[in-house]
C-alpha cells in the first residue's frame, strides 16, 4: 500500500513537470492575432444565426401550410 501511495505521488510529480516544460513550448498569440481571430468567430456566429433564422421561418411556413392543408 505504501508502495502504491509512493507510486502515485512520483507519477504526478513526472506529471507535473512534464506540464510545466510542455506550457514553455507552446507559442502563445499576441492581442492582434486574437482580436482578428475572435471578429471573425463573431461575425461567423451572426452569419449562422442570419442563415438558420432563414432557414427555419421556410421551413415552419412549409410546415404550418401543409397541416393547415390537411386539418381543413
């Protein structure tokens, strides 16, 4: 049991330290590139919302014709 518990704290040492090394390789981007990046995720965001809205008001008009159609 003690070995376990030893075991366990050696690979989450290994662990951490791993994460630490890997979080000094990765290349962070500066606020230019993250401004552009998040207009173009919002506008994207309103150009789909833009197109689903279009999309459901033709289909719940087809929708709504055909059981009117039906229930008269």
């Amino acid at each position: 049991m003690a070995d376990d518990a030893k075991n366990w704290f050696e690979r989450t040492k290994d662990y951490i330290n791993e994460l630490k090394l890997e979080m000094r390789r990765v290349t962070w981007p500066n606020r230019k590139q993250v401004r552009g990046t998040t207009a173009v995720v919002i506008f994207s965001v309103f150009l789909f919302a833009g197109y689903f809205f279009v999309v459901d008001s033709i289909l719940n008009r087809g929708v709504t014709g055909i059981m009117h159609f039906f229930t008269k």
